[in-house]
C-alpha cells in the first residue's frame, strides 16, 4: 500500500520542478499501471474499436512512430521514456533502428531495464539517466527525436527545443505529442485540473511558437476528443472493476481524485479549453 500524503501532491504540482516530477511518477505511475493492466504511461489514442487503455496507447505509439517516420531512420532519441514501452514497440516495428531512451527517473530507468530485458534478446535500446533539457549527445548525431506525452514537463521548453535542434542532423526530425490548453488556464475554468494535472499547462501558441524558432513546423494535428473524452469514458464504464485494482494499493482519496479530474479533463476537452497535439518538424538549417 502506498502512503501518500495529501500535501505533497499539492506541493508537487505547484512547485513541479525534476524532484518533483520523479516523486510523482513514482508515486502514481502504477495507478496508471493497475489501470490499464501494461507498462504504457500515456492517455492513449482511441478509435471506436478500442476496447481497453493498452490498445489506445499502442495506437497513439503507432501513429507517433509514423508520423515520425521512423522506417527510414536509423538513430532515435525518445526523451522522457518512461518505463521504455514505446520504445519497445518502434524497436519491434523497425528493428533496424538504434534507440536511446532517456529519462531524469532513475527508478524507472531501472525498471525499463528489467522490461526491456524480457521483451527483446539482442535490444538496441539504451537506457540514459538525463534531463530533457541538456541531452548528452554530440551535435548532429541523431536522426530523430521524440517525446511522447513528456514535454509538458521540460522547462524551461525552449531549453528542450534548442537541445533537440543541436542534436539532431540536418533534415532531422523532432515529434511530439503534448496535452496543451488553448487559452489562459486558471483555477475557475481548469476546477480540479489546476491541482491533479501534474505539469506546466503550456498554451497551445506557445509551444508551436516557441518550436518554429527553432524548427519548420511540417505537421501539427488535434486529436484531443479521441485522447481525452474515450478515456474517461472507459474509466467511467469501468469504474467499479478499476476502483478495485486501485484500492488494493491506495488510499480512497486517491481513487476519488482521480475520477473527478477525469470528468473535469472530459469537460474542458468538449468545452475546447484544452486539447492534446501531435507536432512534426523538421531541421532545415
């Protein structure tokens, strides 16, 4: 059983500076993990065929690693990575590709390890204790970066933007997909959301202007009503069976938070006050 106490959520997501994002990931990533019965720390991306969280997610990898054109690459860098299970996908689906996964979670790094390890025999996949912001690579060494529901975290963002631009090669590509609001939050609209969501709430003008200092921006899809809306939706329908999961390992409160940010999350969304982006770009310098 977890403990957890109340004000150290708060104090997580008021300050939300990298020790306070490690605490949280490691103190409610396997909500996510009881949830959804996988490894996949994302909201997913849903069609009407989908079924279960797991299915979503690996949707939202596939779309991801294709926008991102990954069949022709080489060399990947996937910046916030998690427990590395996308980068387990797009290894299967293009074995020809050398991965570098890096993290600042050096608990869930370990763990990566030890799922990397039962997935693949002969894994091209390194795993890198780092920040998002001052990436170890040589300039002009990857063929593609990507971050897949992570750079929501990363400040300062242009910080992230510029690093990727150094290290990626001429005609490199930088992907990401990124939970965004489309206008001024603040507590009155956002209601539960200014405390349960966990990260910067970046404006959805800001991050695309901030990228095309840097990068051509080729690419930019909403899809917010098929991550945000389906999911609540499922937990919605679900609810009683995941309750249960839940509860074997946390506090009431933490159930209950959860369920109420969701519908919040599912309200905003329909309202167009936040929306989730998938963004392609392009170094042409």
């Amino acid at each position: 059983m977890f403990k957890i106490n109340p004000l150290d959520i708060v104090l997580w997501t008021f300050r939300r500076n990298e020790n306070d994002v490690v605490n949280l990931y490691n103190t409610l990533s396997p909500v996510m993990q009881l949830a959804t019965g996988g490894n996949m720390l994302n909201f997913g991306y849903w069609s009407k065929e989908d079924t279960s969280p797991i299915s979503a997610q690996n949707r939202l990898c596939d779309k991801v690693g294709k926008i991102a054109e990954l069949d022709s690459a080489n060399s990947l860098l996937d910046v916030g990575s998690g427990l590395s299970s996308p980068a387990i996908m797009w290894s299967m689906l293009y074995p020809n590709i050398d991965i570098s996964c890096v993290n600042i979670n050096y608990i869930q790094l370990q763990l990566a390890q030890k799922i990397v390890k039962k997935k693949i025999l002969n894994s091209t996949i390194h795993e890198i204790n780092s920040t998002s912001t001052v990436l170890p690579f040589s300039t002009n060494s990857m063929e593609r970066v990507i971050a897949l529901e992570s750079a929501q975290h990363f400040k300062p963002f242009s910080s992230f933007i510029s690093e990727s631009y150094r290290v990626l090669k001429k005609d490199g590509m930088l992907t990401f997909a990124i939970p965004v609001v489309k206008r001024n939050s603040n507590i009155k609209n956002l209601g539960i959301l200014a405390l349960t969501w966990s990260s910067e709430h970046y404006e959805q003008d800001f991050v695309i202007s901030k990228t095309a200092k840097k990068f051509k921006v080729i690419e930019k899809i909403g899809i917010g009503s098929d991550v945000f809306e389906p999911l609540t939706n499922y937990y919605i329908k679900n609810r009683k069976r995941l309750k249960n999961k839940i509860l074997t390992q946390y506090p009431p409160f933490v159930e209950k938070l959860l369920f109420k940010s969701l519908l919040k999350m599912k309200k905003v969304s329909h309202e167009k006050l936040i929306d989730y982006l998938l963004i392609k770009c392009l170094k042409v310098n």
